[in-house]
C-alpha cells in the first residue's frame, strides 16, 4: 500500500487524535494514585435508567460474580396512583437481561439500580468479627477474601440486601465499585457500560468532579436515611415508594 | 412458592441456618442450668440441693457444645481462631470468644472442679488402673482434701458462684445483643431482645434439669425429692411468667406502633410463622406449660399427678423455647427488607447445615453429660465416702 504525501497529512492529524483517546484510556499508574486525595461515591440518574441491564451483565463479567448473585441489580418499580405505599416491584434475574413488558396499566414505572452504597457509617464493616470489612481511606467498603472467616453477621447487618455469601469462596462478597478499575483511573464496570449515563461514578475530594455541580443544582437523595448510615450512593429523582 | 411478592435478589437464601438456632438454644440452657445451681449456692436454697451438681454438670456438657453449631456454620471455619487474635473492637460478635471463654474456664470449670474436688481426690484413691490415672489427672496435683483446705475450697466456690451470676447473664443477654443490635431488621432489632432471651434461657435452663433429675432419679430407681421438683417448678413456672411478659410486652408494643415494617412481619405470622410462632410457641410452649404449672400452685394434686405436669410441661417448655429461637433466627430472615416480599427456608437432611447436622449437635451435649455423670456422680447419695468412715460404699451409676 502506498501512501502520498497528501494523505499522510491527513491522516496524521486522525492519528493524533485517535492516539489522544487511547492515552485517555490508558488506565493511571497505580503508584500515582493517592488515597488520601480521593473519597468515592456514584450518583444514579433514575430518570435516566432505561433498565437495559448492561450494568448488571458488565458488573458479572468485569468480577466474576458467580450466577443467582449479584453485585449490582436493578428493580422495576411499578407504583399505581390510588396505592403509593405498596409499589409492586420486581427484578427478574437482577434485571441482568433486561425486562419482560409492563406489570400493569395506570401509575408510575420507573427503575432503580441498586449496588453497595459504600456507607461511611458502614453497619457491616462495624459487625465484622475479625475486621475482614473495611473501609479504605478514599472511602470503599471492601471485604478481604484471604481473611473473611464466612459467619455472614454483615450479610445480616447491610440494610439494602447488597452482600451474599460467593458460594466457591465461601466468603462474604459485594460490590467493589471495581476499585481495581478506580485505582488506575478508569471508571467502574456498570458506569462504562451505562448507555444513557445514568450511573456516574463520583469523587467528591475532587473539586473538579462534576458531582459537586449536581448537587448543588439537583435534589438528591440516599435509599433508608433513617438507617443512617452515611451511603454515598446519591439518587437523582428518587420517589418516596423506594425501598 | 419459595419467593412470594419482592426479596432483594441476595436475601433469597437464607444467610443463616437451623445452626444459628441451636447456637441461643443450646447456650440459653447452658445459662438457665447455671443460674439455677447458683440459687443453691448463693441464696442457699435448701430445696433444690439435689439438682445442683447435676446443674452444673449439664451446664458444662452443652456449653461444650456451643461453639460447635457455629463452627460448623462457618464459610472458613480454619480462621476461627482469627476472632481471639484479631478481634475487631465495634463488632459484637468478636466478644463471643472471650465471653465463651470466660463462662467456660473462669466460671464453670473451675466452679465444678471445686465442688468435687474432694470427691475427685478420694476417687482417685479408690479407683485402679486407667480410671484412677484418669481421677489423679483431675486432681491437678491437689490432693490436701483436709477441713481447712475444704473450707477454703467452699469459699472460693461461693465468690465464683457470685461472679458466676452476672457471667451467666452476659452469656445469654450478649447472645440476645448480637440479635437486637442489627438495625438493619425490625425483627430482631430491640433493645428488649437481651432481657428476653435472658429469661427464655432460665425458663429452658430450668425446665432441662428439672426434667434431666426426674428422669435420672427414675433411671437410677431412686425416689424423687418431691420437695426438690415442687420448688423447682415453682421457680420454673415464675420465671415463665415474666418471660411471657415480657414477650407479650414487646408483641404488644410492636402491634401498637405498627411502624413500617409491622404489615411485613404481620403478615408473616399470620402465615410462614402461624405453625411455628402462634400454635408451637406461645399455645403449646408456652400458655399450655404455664397452664400447667399454674394447675399444681392452685391445686392440690398428688404427687403422682404432679411428676407427670412437671414432666409434660417441662418438655413443652423446651419445645416452645426452641421454637421462639427459631421464629427468632429464622423468622427474622423469611421476609425482605424491603418489606415487599417473603422467602422459604429450605433445609437439607444430610447437609453441613443440615437437619441430622442438627439432631446430632442437639444429642451430643446428653452424651457428654452421661460421660460427665460417670465420671463425676452428682447423686449426693453417691459421694464418696471419707477414708475409714463406716458409711456403705456406692457404687456410680
């Protein structure tokens, strides 16, 4: 193949770009990363979640997460306007495969995903008999696999239901926020594959972080504030039927 | 039907098993025998000196068998000891360890080693071969058995009998704490959890020895102290009572506030729990026993008749106690904690956490405990006599 001069002036330029995009890929070394500059969260646009269930099926890939379990979900909610407190919801398969149609006529549907919510306050990290759970100081709820001794007093205390017993490590799991991922840079799993955006992963150490800007302009809300438990995990357009 | 309405997809299986019911269950009694013994000892209650020994005695087989259910429940249970070397400070259940220890080597072992000490000595010089290698063992070198050594024995016996007490009530009341303090389930989380598995545990606690002395009594072919039972029962039936009160106290708190999660749990009562909480816990195990018991303080029944009330109300006692640590345990896991839906608990026969798993762990601490009478006779008609006393000698039994 020849290439002209014109074209390679063309190209060039494309190559550029192109290479600009890949270096933007390019996870950040991890010895940059400090922990102490960093305090995560994410932020879930209701409005926006189509229920399409990438996230769920990106989530169980990216970690491996053994099948009928789930680190991330994400619930239909079918509330009708003469019953607000009993919203009819469900979640067939963590909505991994997306939704059959409607469950009935009249009212409100929406969905909502659900996934750790890293609490500051974390109750599961206060249970854990050898301290197996912790928090890391840029704010993650992790669980230590080579530690964690498999008596599921976390799995008891978590509020939202978002931990479960890996049945071949026999030890405590749950979302990550794919901190592997987070550490070097890039964004967690289900927030890549999000097709409308809906899942932001936030730092809110960082001032720059769109996040702030969010929720400043926007009124924003965490699952069980009575739990208080400090979740980080902030819903954008969060209806009171949520559980 | 396994999933009626909307569980969370992660609190579909149960995380905790038939194991976790043994756990209060068997500890409950461990606590309820001890506090008994101590009545005994402490506040010198003449009448039930023949269940004493045998108190203590049970106490320590199921204590023996307490961590086992939860051992066995473990996803790692090779990193147990990991508890006692780095316990995490905020989390309850990392005191369960010390508590247990404690209970086990500053309270009920050396309490028994105390009171039979004596016994242990001259048994170790009347006994040949392996039996009596075995007593000497257990003398652990002390063999001073004179009026001063006694006494002091006796004394010291007394101070662990009162340390005893509130040892007992951390065993059972921090059992009830590692329930109540999860915020996350309305089923479990109350302050009123501690005192009420407190009580449960003396009811039950009284109601095995009481049932484990007639029993022996009947196989020993000796006569029952009917003065022994009568006040054993009568402390059973009062130590039912304010437990039931302080259950229906708590019932009728929760039915009266009627917070977010009363139509949840509810609903559950009135269906996956009705058997197992309405028919099997508070009318057979608990309203029939109490019944019962109230039967023999009102009238005046032969003793025939009584020992048979004692018996069949002491035995719907266990099983009514067994009962609220189940609807406990695994009530308290059936519904979601979204409040939308409920789950069934499956239970395999031949599993880890299996039924015969439990059967087995429920049997162990009667076959320790017959071990533990061999080894140790807690009869009083079957102490060994002093050396060159005239008194028979008995053979154990």
């Amino acid at each position: 193949m020849k290439i002209t001069r014109r074209q390679l002036l063309i190209l060039l330029p494309a190559a550029a770009v192109a290479w600009d995009s890949v270096l933007a890929g390019t996870p950040e070394t991890s010895p940059n990363y400090k922990l102490t500059e960093h305090w995560w969260g994410m932020l879930v646009d209701i409005s926006k979640c189509i229920g399409c269930g990438n996230c769920v099926r990106a989530c169980a890939t990216e970690n491996n997460v053994p099948e009928g379990y789930f680190r991330t979900w994400v619930e239909r909610y079918h509330v009708s306007d003469t019953d607000l407190a009993n919203p009819v919801v469900d979640s067939p398969n963590g909505g991994k495969n997306g939704f059959p149609p409607i469950l009935g006529s009249g009212g409100r549907n929406f969905f909502v995903p659900k996934m750790c919510n890293h609490c500051a306050d974390s109750p599961c990290t206060q249970v854990c008999p050898v301290g197996a759970t912790f928090m890391t100081p840029d704010g993650v709820v992790l669980v230590d696999k080579e530690y964690c001794i498999g008596c599921r007093y976390c799995i008891q205390a978590c509020p939202y239901g978002c931990r479960f017993l890996n049945p071949k490590t026999q030890t405590a799991e749950k979302c990550t926020l794919c901190y592997h991922r987070i550490t070097k840079g890039l964004t967690t799993a289900c927030c890549e594959a999000c097709p409308t955006g809906a899942r932001q992963l936030a730092d809110l150490k960082n001032p720059n972080d769109p996040i702030h800007e969010f929720l400043r302009t926007h009124t924003v809300q965490v699952l069980k504030p009575y739990m208080a438990t400090g979740a980080k995990l902030f819903y954008n357009d969060l209806d009171g039927s949520v559980r | 039907m396994p999933v009626q309405g909307y569980m969370y997809p992660n609190e579909i299986e149960l995380a905790w098993s038939v194991l976790i019911v043994l756990y209060p269950y068997i500890t409950g009694l461990v606590a309820g025998a001890f506090i008994l013994a101590s009545l005994e000892r402490v506040f010198r209650v003449e009448a039930v000196r023949p269940t004493y020994r045998l108190a203590l005695l049970t106490a320590l087989a199921f204590l023996l068998v307490a961590p086992l259910p939860l051992q066995l429940h473990l996803g790692h249970p090779e990193r147990s000891f990991e508890m006692y070397l780095t316990p995490h400070r905020t989390s309850a259940m990392a005191m369960f360890g010390f508590v247990y220890l404690w209970y086990l080597m500053a309270v009920l072992v050396l309490e028994i080693w105390l009171d039979y000490r004596r016994d242990i000595v001259l048994l170790s010089q009347r006994t040949k071969g392996f039996e009596r290698f075995v007593y000497r063992v257990l003398t652990l070198g002390s063999t001073n058995i004179s009026e001063n050594a006694l006494r002091i024995d006796d004394r010291a016996g007394y101070i662990i009998t009162l340390v005893g007490i509130p040892s007992a009530f951390l065993l059972h009341g921090y059992v009830g704490f590692l329930f109540g303090s999860v915020k996350a389930n309305p089923w479990w989380s109350s302050p009123m959890m501690p005192v009420v598995f407190l009580f449960s545990a003396m009811v039950s606690g009284i109601a095995v020895v009481l049932l484990l002395y007639m029993f022996s009594s009947w196989y020993r072919k000796q006569t029952i102290d009917m003065r022994c039972v009568d006040t054993v029962a009568r402390y059973l039936f009062y130590t039912f009572l304010i437990d039931f009160s302080l259950e229906m106290l708590d019932l009728v708190h929760r039915i009266y506030e009627a917070d977010e999660s009363f139509r949840s749990l509810d609903f559950m009562v009135h269906t996956r729990l009705y058997l197992s909480q309405v028919v099997i816990q508070i009318y057979m195990g608990t309203l029939a026993p109490i019944g019962l018991l109230a039967l023999t303080q009102l009238l005046k029944l032969g003793e025939k008749t009584r020992k048979r009330i004692y018996a069949v109300a002491g035995s719907l006692t266990l099983i009514g106690i067994f009962a609220m640590r189940w609807n406990v345990v695994i009530g308290g896991q059936l519904f979601s904690k979204s409040f939308l839906g409920y789950t069934t608990y499956k239970i395999g026969f031949v599993a880890k956490e299996g039924l015969l798993t439990a059967v087995v762990l429920t049997l162990l601490p009667f076959a320790i405990l017959w071990v533990l009478v061999k080894l140790l006779p807690p009869w009083p008609d079957c102490e060994p006599p002093a050396p060159g006393s005239a008194a028979p000698a008995h053979g154990d039994d």
